[in-house]
C-alpha cells in the first residue's frame, strides 16, 4: 500500500457544513469511555503538564506585576494574566485535543504528544483567543448566545491543527457545521458537567469536617477518569462531524503515537 495515500476515517468537511452527519448521545459516550479505559493516563499526564506550564507562566507574569497576590487582586492585572496564561497553555492543549482524536480513529498516544503541535502554537493560541472572546462575549449580551458559542466552538482547535486551517475559517466552519445538533451536543456537554458536578458532591460535603482530605482525594480520583473522557468525547464527536485525515502509514500502525499526517 502507498505510504502517503490519504484514508480519510468518519465523516468530511464537505458533509459537516451540509449537517449531513448524526450523533447519538450513548453511543459517543460508550465509545469514549471504553477509549478512556485505555487511554487516560497519556491524557492526565498532558493535563498535567499544561497546568505545570500554566502556573509557570502565571507566576512569572505576577512577578512582573508586582507579586501574584496583588495581580490577582487587580482586575486589569488578572485579566492580562488570563490571557497570557490562555496564549501560552494553549498549543499544549491542543495536544491533549488532539491526543482524543487520535484514540477516536484507533491511535495510541503518549504524553509527549502535548508538545507535538508547536510549529502551529501561534495559530493555536489567536484561535483559543477568539474563541474564549466570543464566548464572553455572548455570555455578556446573553445568556442564550454564550451557550450556543460555548457549544458551536468547541471543536475549533482540532480544525486548525488537523485540517491546517487559519483561526477565523476555523471558527466559521466549526459555526457552521455543530448548529445543525447544537441540542445534542449541548446535552453531551451538560452531562459531562453534571458528572464533574456529582464527582464535587462527597468533597463539598467533607470540605469543613476532619474528612476533608478524603474528599480532595475522592474528586481528584474522579477527575482522572472525568478529564479523558471529557477529551475522548471531542475527539469522537470531531471524527463524526468532520473526519480524521491520516496516511496509510498510521493506518496500518495503530500503536504508532508519534508523529500525526494531515
């Protein structure tokens, strides 16, 4: 077989903007949550680092800015930490996206992944911009609308890395196509937060008692399952809507975790 031929796995743009696709609710999340079983580790570990590289960057930018306190104290302070900590955690994050939607086609994927998508860190952190200023943006003017952004962008980062396109096409193709099942898709995303809202229940109810440790450790037990499956049901919902590009040389190895063909 040619190495470089192109397999094309789920669904196509073409098809996506035309909201010629389907999702069903349980069957994204039984598929997602047996990858998770499988795969979590990787992805916690990406978490992980990016939240490392988050803190380093807030804590270096609140010694610019007199000590992290009193930045987090100024409203404009904490609000250019925001969005440097967002401009630099961001193409890690894309990783950790990335590494959803790898698992969504077969892939297996390892930690270092969270570091495989530099060379579009610009890109990647002008889209996460945008999309994190629309979306309060409609949270202010509306309720409504900061909803329907939240949902109808969520899949924006996948398209700039996976299908190379600028922040805006990004953005406008991922409008396009996710209204079309904006109600299932708000449902999907409900759940997850319901999850991680009943995962907080036992530390809220330990937090002022001699238990509280207990409860710390109960969520964060929680979120090691939670977080993946939060990253595996995007990389499933991405391959249902838009597809996965890859070349016949990584679908042939599916334990190949290293370097992605788009």
């Amino acid at each position: 077989m040619d190495k470089n031929k192109v397999i094309n796995v789920g669904s196509t743009v073409e098809r996506a903007v035309q909201g010629d696709y389907s999702i069903d609710v349980k069957q994204v999340f039984q598929e997602a949550w047996s990858k998770t079983q499988l795969s979590r580790i990787s992805i916690n570990v990406g978490i992980l680092l990016s939240l490392f590289i988050g803190m380093i960057a807030t804590l270096i930018v609140g010694q610019y800015t007199g000590g992290v306190e009193a930045a987090l104290e100024n409203a404009e302070t904490r609000f250019m930490i925001n969005i440097i900590a967002t401009l630099v955690t961001s193409p890690f994050v894309a990783g950790v996206e990335m590494m959803g939607v790898f698992h969504a086609v077969g892939l297996k994927t390892k930690p270092r992944m969270t570091f495989s998508f530099l060379n579009r860190g610009a890109l990647i952190a002008i889209c996460a911009l945008l999309v994190s200023t629309l979306t309060s943006i409609g949270f202010s003017l509306f309720v409504l609308p900061g909803f329907f952004l939240l949902v109808t962008l969520s899949l924006t980062i996948p398209l700039v890395v996976e299908k190379r396109l600028m922040p805006l096409k990004a953005i406008t193709l991922s409008v396009k196509a996710l209204r079309f099942q904006f109600f299932k898709l708000l449902a999907i995303y409900s759940i997850l937060l319901m999850m991680t809202l009943c995962a907080m229940m036992p530390l809220l109810v330990l937090l002022k008692t001699n238990f509280a440790v207990i409860g710390v450790v109960l969520f964060l037990f929680a979120l090691t399952y939670l977080a993946p499956l939060y990253f595996n049901v995007k990389g499933v919902l991405y391959r249902e809507i838009f597809g996965v590009q890859l070349t016949a040389e990584n679908a042939e190895l599916p334990e190949n975790s290293g370097n992605f063909s788009a």
